[in-house]
C-alpha cells in the first residue's frame, strides 16, 4: 500500500487563489489557448471547457457595476460586484464608503481580515485606476 502525504497531493484551484492571496497576490486564471480570464477559480471555463488555465496576475482595475448596503443595528456593509478589466465579475466590497455610484473606477488591493486574506476596492479617480 502506498500512503500520500498531504503535502504532495495537488491542490486545488480555489486552495491555489487562497495561497497567492496570503502571499498579497490578486491572481486570475486564464486560458492559455484563447486569452479568456475566469473568475471564481475552477478546473475549467464554463461553456467552452478550456482546461489550459494558468495564473495571471490580476490589472486589479474595474468598474462597479452593482452596490447593496446591508445594514444592522451596529453597523452596515457593502457588497459590491466589480467587473473587472479582464472581463469577470466579482463580489467583493467597498472600502471607505458605504455606497459608490454604479461605473465608478475601482482597484483591487489585498487586505488581511479575521486571519483571512481577501480582495477589497477603492473607488478611484478616473486618472488613477
């Protein structure tokens, strides 16, 4: 019988977005026979079934195509989605602001939250981004 240790089985695409992320990266998979990007990571595009994905790093500019502020007794929240330069559509949030006007220019940046590293945006200036 052959045991595998943990440490050599291959991980997976979501596990692999964790990693770069801890490491302060925003990476995106993309194909590398069409140059389509994909977003939430995964094994292959959806529809077309490319399995050719290799990690890019992320431009991290985009526009905010949709807002929501949730809103409780102590606090609210945003939740944001981006679509992003690379053009996928993400979920994230607002940083500094509870709302922002739909199109405003945003860019990505990696912060670390309750030991999770994750992707949040600030609206930018239009010459900034």
């Amino acid at each position: 019988m052959v045991e595998t240790s943990p440490a050599a089985a291959p991980i997976g695409p979501e596990a692999q977005y964790q990693r770069f992320l801890q490491r302060g990266r925003f990476m995106l998979q993309r194909s590398a026979s069409t140059g389509r990007h994909v977003f939430y990571p995964r094994v292959a595009i959806p529809g077309s079934g490319e399995t050719d994905l290799e990690w890019v790093e992320a431009t991290g500019t985009g526009r905010l195509y949709a807002i929501t502020v949730n809103r409780s007794r102590n606090a609210s929240h945003n939740v944001a989605l981006i679509d992003l330069d690379e053009g996928v559509r993400m979920m994230a949030r607002i940083e500094g602001r509870e709302t922002a006007p739909i199109g405003s220019r945003v860019k990505a940046r990696v912060i670390e939250e309750d030991g999770q590293a994750l992707v949040v945006f600030d609206v930018v200036e239009e010459g900034q981004a």
